[in-house]
C-alpha cells in the first residue's frame, strides 16, 4: 500500500514540477519578446519600458531597457542582489535565467536560501547564495569572500527593509554600473530622512504598523551623488529607485516627464498583525513620533516635525 501511495505521490510531484517549467518557459518567451520591443522605445514615462517576469513589479523591463541603451559589456554581467527572501519574486532572476549572468544573492534567512540551494535550476548558473544578516560592519567583508568578480559588477540591488541607506553608504569594495535601492516613499520626496542606524534593525519590531523603515529618495539621491551616481528614475510602483553611474548616464539622451513615484501599498499592520489596508496618504500619520535621521546634517528629528511633501 506505501508503495502505491508514494508511487503516485511522485507522480504528481513530477506532474507539478513539469507544469513549473512549463511556465517558466513561457515567461521566459514573453521576456524574450518583450526585451525587443522595447529596444526600439524612446520612453515618456517609466511605464513605457516596465514588465514583469520575476521581479515584484515592472523592474524586469527597467533592468533590461537599461543593459541595453547603456551598452554594458558582457564583463559586467555580474550582480549582486541581498534581500532576495526565497528568489521566486527578485531583480536578478531573470537575469540569470535569460542572459546567464553570474551572481551573489544574500537573505538573512538560513531556510529561504537551503531552499534556493535546493531547487532544480541552482546548479546550472553560477550563483552564490549565502545566509547572512546585512549590515553595515559586515557588507564589504561578505562581498570579499564571495567568489564573485568585484571588478565588474554591472547591477547592485538592494532591498533589506531597513539600513538599506547605511549599508549602501558603507559599500566600499565594489563600484557597480547601475545601483537598485528600495526607497520609503512614506518618509516622503522633500527630506533627506533615513531611519537611524540600528545594527539589528527589525521592521516588524520598530514599529507595529511596519511602515518605519528605510530612507527617503531625497536621502538616496544625496548619497548617490557623493558615491558618483546619477538618479534615473523610481519604478512607477514607488518602491525601487535607480542610479547610474555618471559616466554611463550621458547615454540617457531622453527625459522622462516623471521620474519619481509615490507607492499606494496598503500593507499597514495593527498591534495585533493584522492588515489594516491605511490608504497610502494616512500613512504617515501612524509613525509621526517616530525618530528620524537628517542625513546630510546627522541631526534627529520627529516626523511630525517635519514638512513632508508627499510627491
């Protein structure tokens, strides 16, 4: 009787497992095509060149335009993506998957990245993946003992839900051709304004509502600059924001009519963790009296005592 049940246990696992690479497949296609259209785009709006394959939102479409009005040579097909949580939704997959680019991929979660080591495409590339907790003393110790070309990083993605601009800022090993940064729209589009740093940096533990974390884009403009890049544009979804590095940038001979954008995410929690859906503009009512960092003076200020523009 085992042997019958465990028989069709693995067929049906086979089953599933043929459907996922079915769809990957054609995702796959779709990229493919979508790559080539547009190519030929003189984007207006962000919108214009946006898709998703593997990313969250439209990044797919960004990154790819990108590699290809920049002209970034093959020796850079290298990135380096942290916060990738289990790496079915990530910047980077389809880059690995569809252009065969060699990468770096850190979580602090030990299970996300067994998993990731554990699923059928992880020994086909070559990509490290590596659990550890990010922060600003280790960063530059955890890129120098990764295998990875320090050399020739074309695409830095980060994405850590908390010091993700101290973490950047401390970045000295590396000098990557396009950075990818999630920014807090919440904090506003007026303010230079990052939480302060906290090694052990908790979203969930900062506050309840999980809306007190990361940095303005005023803030990650400002230290893109020092760092010698060039600010593009955020997503239209208002949560990722892209640098260029300012020698390659002159090879954008367009203008968007919009390069910045609010997120209308209603993921707000109550003390108890449950979804409260807080309409985007009454976000930041929530954490007013909560403490950030003017990071071009280092001086602490309430929320609430700040004049935030919203967009």
């Amino acid at each position: 009787m085992k042997k019958i049940k465990d028989f069709f246990v693995q067929k049906i696992k086979n089953f599933i497992n043929f459907n996922r690479r079915r769809e990957e497949v054609d995702l796959l296609l779709r990229g493919k095509i979508l790559i080539d259209s547009n190519k030929k785009k003189i984007p207006i709006k962000i919108e214009d060149i946006e898709f998703k394959i593997f990313s969250q939102f439209g990044d797919d479409g960004i990154i790819q335009y990108l590699i290809h009005k920049l002209e970034i040579e093959d020796k850079y097909f290298n990135f380096i993506e942290f916060g990738v949580e289990n790496y079915l939704e990530s910047n980077t997959r389809f880059l690995l998957f569809n252009s065969n680019w060699s990468g770096l991929i850190l979580d602090s979660s030990e299970k996300n990245i067994n998993q990731i080591k554990n699923s059928n495409f992880f020994w086909k590339y070559n990509l490290e993946a590596k659990s550890c907790f990010v922060d600003r003393d280790n960063i530059n110790k955890i890129i120098n003992d990764s295998k990875i070309d320090k050399n020739s990083i074309g695409i830095l993605s980060i994405d850590i839900d908390g010091n993700d601009y101290w973490v950047w800022k401390e970045i000295k090993i590396i000098d990557p051709l396009i950075v990818i940064i999630e920014f807090n729209s919440v904090f506003g589009f007026s303010e230079k304004i990052s939480i302060p740093y906290k090694k052990n940096f908790s979203r969930n533990k900062a506050h309840h509502s999980n809306l007190f974390w990361g940095a303005s884009l005023e803030a990650l403009k400002f230290l893109g600059d020092q760092k010698g890049y060039e600010f593009f544009s955020t997503n239209s979804s208002g949560n990722n924001a892209y640098f260029i590095k300012k020698d390659l940038y002159r090879k954008i001979d367009f203008k968007l009519k919009k390069n910045a954008y609010q997120s209308k995410f209603r993921e707000s929690r109550d003390k108890e963790g449950n979804k409260t859906y807080i309409n985007y503009g009454d976000r930041l009512k929530i954490i007013n009296n909560m403490i950030v960092e003017n990071v071009e003076t280092n001086k602490l200020f309430k929320l609430a005592d700040l004049d935030i523009e919203k967009e």
